[in-house]
C-alpha cells in the first residue's frame, strides 16, 4: 500500500509513466492480490488519466478494474489477502468506490451501480462521500431534481474541504456539463475557480478544460496568462508585461489580491507573482509604494 500511495502521488502529478510504475511494483510485492489489482487500475491509473484531463483513458481504465471489483464483492473477507475482516472496511473506502461512481456519472455510465458498490463496501464517507455526493447530484440533475441537485453538490463540496482543493476541483470540472445543461449548482462560478485553482498547481491540461467549458457555455474567458490591458512606453520599456499591467491598474484601484484574482481569473498565488515582479520593475520599496506609484501612472 506504501508504494500504491507513492503511485498515487505521481498520478496526481500528472506523471503516468511514474504512476505505472509503481502500480506494477505494488502488484509484484502480492501478485494476483485483488485489492492491489483493484487500487492500480481503477485509482492510480485513473486518476493519472484524470490529471491530464484524459477522461476517454480513465473511463477505459476504470472499466478493467471491474472485475476486481467483483471479485472484492463476491469474496467472504477472510480471504481477503492479508486484510482482517476488522481491517477490510477501512481499505475498501479508499478511492477508488466513489471515484468510479463520478466518473460513471460523469460520462453517462451506470451511476447508480456504481454507487451502490460504493456503498456496499463502506465507501460512502469522508473523501469518498465527496464524489458520491456529486454523482448522486447529477442523477438528481437529469431527473429535473434541481434544487436537490445543488443541494447534493453542496454536500460535495463540504466533504472535499478538509482535502486538498483539487480534488473539489477535479469533482466540479466532471460534472460542469452535467450542471450547465440540467440548470443546478454553479458551474460557470466552479469552472473559474477550478481553472484558476489548476492553473496556480501547474495542471494545465485541466485548467484548459475549465475554460474550453466555459467558452462552450458562452462565457468569455481571458486566455490564459495573456493580459489584455496596452503597456505604456515607460512601463514597457521596464519590462512590464500585458498580464501585469492588468494588475497594475487593478492595484492603482485599490483592489486586493483576492480581488484581482476574482477579476482575472487567476489564482491569488498567481496574483503575489505578478506585484512582486511589479514592485521590482518599477523600483519600489514594497506593495504600498507601488499602490501609489500605479495611482499616479494609471491612465484608467
């Protein structure tokens, strides 16, 4: 389980190759082991498709797993591998139940099954409960339940928050489709958070995905580190970029980091990278000097 953890680390790094090998090597230490089986295929390698924004790759790989799945299900648990029937619960809820429920969702597969696997083995609670939770809006979504809809996403949301936000994130950019066309939750606000939020963690490919959402749902979306404001000679000639002249003029109003990384769609992180390159262009001691020098050269 060590080296599945290692794997896991690699697959949300985007790193498949990395993934893929340890998956291997974790099912060479209990070969045949279908709780190891299970945790390669349907958790490592989907989740390593998932963060290069490969769905067709995690729905082919989440597919294999179900054979282990079955045998998970169908095998009385002392014969489990090395698991006590104490101990069985706590590994079933790992991610792989409720993953494969949302992905199901996500892509119009049998959801409730899925869910009902989940459920069966102990998996419908804490990270788990997350993407159930989504899953089960999407149902509601297609049944015309909106308010449920949103209600459950809400859910969602709340189980994802003691997690790392990428996981919420990866969550809503499944279902954003779903939510758009079904009319529940708020998709267009959760495809500029996510798009910000994988931007600001270096997963491109999944903030890319948020803003081809976004387009298709008619919502104009700043390209992606390009700014949009004209750099005066003076600036320009400092270095000053289009994407930092947006901020500036931004801090010329007063507006903080939050606030500009709500109005550019960009992560705060982001945000403090661009005033402090700010700060040194211009020669300034700190950010409240270059407030003042961007009031007085601000044409906006």
């Amino acid at each position: 389980m060590a080296i599945s953890l290692q794997a896991l680390v690699a697959a949300i790094q985007g790193d498949g190759r990395a993934a893929e090998q340890g998956a291997r090597r974790a099912e060479a230490v209990i070969p045949g082991d279908p709780e190891v089986r299970l945790t390669s295929a349907s958790q490592v390698q989907v989740l390593a498709a998932l963060f290069r924004d490969d769905v067709r790759r995690a729905v082919h790989c989440a597919a294999s797993a179900d054979e282990y799945a079955a045998e998970m299900l169908a095998a009385p648990r002392r014969a489990r591998g090395f698991y006590s029937p104490v101990q069985v619960p706590l590994v079933a809820r790992g991610r792989s139940w409720g993953l494969r429920a949302l992905l199901a969702a996500s892509t119009g597969g049998d959801t409730e099954t899925a869910i009902e696997q989940a459920e069966q083995m102990g998996a419908a609670a804490s990270w788990n409960r997350g993407c159930l939770a989504y899953a089960e809006a999407v149902l509601a979504g297609h049944k015309g339940q909106t308010d449920r809809a949103t209600s459950l996403a809400d859910d969602g949301a709340a189980a994802f928050a003691p997690f790392a936000p990428w996981w919420n994130n990866l969550a809503r950019r499944l279902v954003a489709e779903a939510a758009l066309e079904d009319g529940w939750g708020e998709p267009v606000a959760w495809m500029h958070e996510a798009a910000a939020g994988f931007t600001a963690t270096g997963h491109a490919q999944l903030a890319s995905a948020c803003r081809g959402i976004l387009r298709r749902a008619g919502v104009p979306v700043p390209r992606s580190g390009r700014g949009k404001a004209q750099v005066p000679p003076q600036l320009k000639r400092l270095g000053v970029t289009s994407r930092e002249m947006d901020v500036y003029l931004l801090v010329a109003r007063g507006c903080s980091n939050a606030e500009i990384a709500d109005r550019l769609f960009i992560s705060p992180k982001t945000v403090e990278t661009h005033v402090a390159k700010l700060v040194a262009k211009t020669g300034q001691a700190g950010r409240r000097e270059l407030v003042a020098h961007a009031a007085r050269n601000s044409t906006a």
